[in-house]
C-alpha cells in the first residue's frame, strides 16, 4: 500500500502547516476559507454525481444505504470515535469530529481514490495515488487551517478505507468492472452534495449514515446489470 502510506503523511504534513497557519490567521480569513471549501465540496459534488449512468440504482442505494446507516447509527459511532480521539490527544478543538469527517470524505470519495487505490492493488504502479497525495496534502494544509487537528486524524479512516480497497483489489480486481466504478464514484458525488450543504451551514445532514450506500451500489450493480 506504498500510494495510501505516502497519501497519509502529506496529509499529516499539510495539516500541520494548516493548524500552524491557524495560529496566525484572524478568524475573518479562516472563515472565508470555510466557506470556500464547502463551495468547492459542491462543485465536485455535482461534478461526480452527473457521471452516473443509472439514476435508478443511484436513488435506491441512496435510500436502502441511508436507511442501514440510520438502523446502525454510524454518525453516533463516528463523532464517539473522533471524540475518544480527542480526549486520548486532550484537544480543545471544538470541531475535532467535523473535521475528521468532512476530511476523510473529501479524501474518499472520488474516482481517483477508487481507480487509483484498485490499479495498485492489481499490481500497478501507484501513480493516481501519488497525484492524489499531492492534491491532498495542499488542501490538507486549508482544511486544518478552518476546521482544525481532527483533519490530521482523517488519515485513521482514510488507512481503512483506501488501504482496504488495494487489498481487496488485490484478491477480487477481476470484479471491479469500469460500470461498477462509475456508479460507485457517482453515490459518493451526492455525499460530497450532502457534504458541501452541511459545510456551508444550509442544512445539517447526516451524511455518515448514507456510507453504506456505497456497498449497495456495488451490490445492485454486481448482480443486476
């Protein structure tokens, strides 16, 4: 997992120089700088949302994975995690979990995460995820300076999840047809939608308990088309 271990620490650099930057910042600027990034959440949002190529499977595994999230109550489970993190670092950040959160699915979600972490684990050379280290760790460095130390902490999930996709690439790559990819990338756009909406204080959503719906649209799209 050479590509996920160097994604990890530019994103722990880039968050160091962004809680740095964090110091010496008036509040006015980090604000702006919030605001910018739930615009830019938005944006690719929307940009990855439009790729699917079935709205009907979008929407069902939309709804199904919603509700399992809720029934396992995964928003619960993960802002208890940021918050046992918190208290094991004593951190007084007071938006340690949205963070933590909002990083790791800014960092997840997209195709390049996919593509890039299943092309290693099949036995390829880590370049998408050498690319994507780089992109990350620079809005790392704006992250941090908005939403503070729990952007730091996102490379924990992060591990978890970008690693885990290169090992199971590794074992079942002859599964992961470029359809099943699109429509994959496609659910997490509307995450990142949910995101950006939340980021930008419109409308708080529970974007965590709608993961799952990123196994459900493997599931349907595995066993359906």
């Amino acid at each position: 997992m050479t590509g996920t271990l160097i994604n990890a620490g530019t994103i722990l650099i880039g968050s160091l120089i962004g809680l740095f930057l964090n110091t010496k910042l008036p509040k006015r600027f980090i604000q702006i700088v919030f605001q910018g990034i739930g615009i830019f959440t938005l944006f690719i949002g929307v940009y990855m949302a439009m790729k699917t190529n079935n709205l009907f499977y979008m929407v069902i595994s939309i709804v199904i994975g919603g509700i399992l999230g809720e029934w396992m109550n995964l928003e619960k489970a993960i802002n208890n995690f940021g918050e046992k993190i918190k208290e094991r670092f004593k951190s007084k950040n007071a938006r340690f979990s949205e963070g933590l959160v909002t990083a790791f699915l800014l960092y997840c979600m997209g195709s390049i995460t996919i593509v890039g972490a299943i092309e290693e684990g099949m036995g390829g050379k880590p370049d998408l995820l050498m690319a994507k280290a780089v992109l990350d760790g620079v809005s790392a460095i704006a992250l941090s300076a908005a939403l503070g130390v729990g952007v730091a902490f996102s490379i924990i999930p992060l591990l978890i999840y970008q690693g885990g996709l290169t090992l199971l690439a590794a074992h079942f790559g002859d599964y992961f047809a470029e359809e099943i990819i699109t429509e994959l990338t496609a659910v997490g756009g509307l995450l990142l939608i949910g995101l950006g909406i939340s980021i930008l204080e419109i409308k708080p959503l529970k974007i965590i308990n709608m993961i799952p719906s990123l196994i459900i649209i493997i599931l349907l799209m595995y066993f359906f088309t």
